[in-house]
C-alpha cells in the first residue's frame, strides 16, 4: 500500500529529473576541476550519455540508484505495487546494458557512476582520473 496520497505521489515523481540531477552536477565539476572538458547528453550517442570526452572517446552515465537498479539501499524496489515497479526498473537495467554495449561496440569506453558513489569526492575525483587518463 502507498503511503502518499496520489496527488503527493505525483507531484513527487514530477520532481525526479533526468538532467542535471545532484549527482551529475557533482561528477561534472569534479571534472571540470580536474581540467577536463566535455560535452553533454549527446543526443547522437546510444543512450544519450550523460557527460561525453570526446577527445578521449569515453562517455560517463551518472546513474540513480533507484532508477537503475544499483545494489546499494537506495537501490532497493519499493514494496507496494511491485507488479508495476519491478518490470519498469528492469526494463531500465536491460535498456541501460543494450546501450552500453553499443557504446563498446563503437569503439567508445563507458563509465557508470552510482548515485551512492558521488558522497566521497576524493575516491571519485581519483576514479574519475583514472579512467579518463587509462589509454
């Protein structure tokens, strides 16, 4: 059972973007910080990537935990209407796995950055190097 009336449970899922959420905001100026540039959701790119290094060729996906099914507690499905929830959130996984490994496919290196994982900066920022700078 839901525990919010349907007019707050709109007006909640009315709230929930799909650009320039928190998470993404905060991968992007840690990498502006760390001097990269680079372009955003390209609409030409399998899935629309979220952050593209061209130069690099290598896209970055900043990934709710909810909507994407990532395996941390805010990962978690909810409990009411999981004949609704469940298809709709693995649909968005095997969506998300298609379109990266289309991505590969052209010859583009992907990272997936986990809503979870942009609370400690400094292991991003050193991930975010890492993967921007590995050949």
């Amino acid at each position: 059972m839901d525990t919010r009336s349907p007019e707050q449970r709109r007006r909640i899922m009315q709230a929930v973007r799909s650009k320039n959420t928190t998470p993404e905001m905060i991968v992007r100026r840690l990498l502006h910080r760390l001097g990269y540039r680079f372009r955003l959701h390209r609409k030409d790119l399998p899935g629309r990537p979220d952050i593209v290094l061209p130069k690099h060729r290598k896209v970055i996906f900043v990934h709710g935990c909810f909507w994407h099914g990532h395996g941390c507690p805010k990962g978690r499905p909810p409990k009411s209407r999981q004949d609704y929830w469940l298809p709709k959130l693995e649909a968005n996984v095997n969506r998300d796995r298609a379109k990266i490994a289309e991505l590969e496919r052209r010859g583009w290196d992907v990272l997936v950055i986990w809503q979870c994982e942009t609370k400690d900066t400094d292991s991003l920022a050193r991930r975010l190097q890492a993967f921007v700078d590995e050949s």
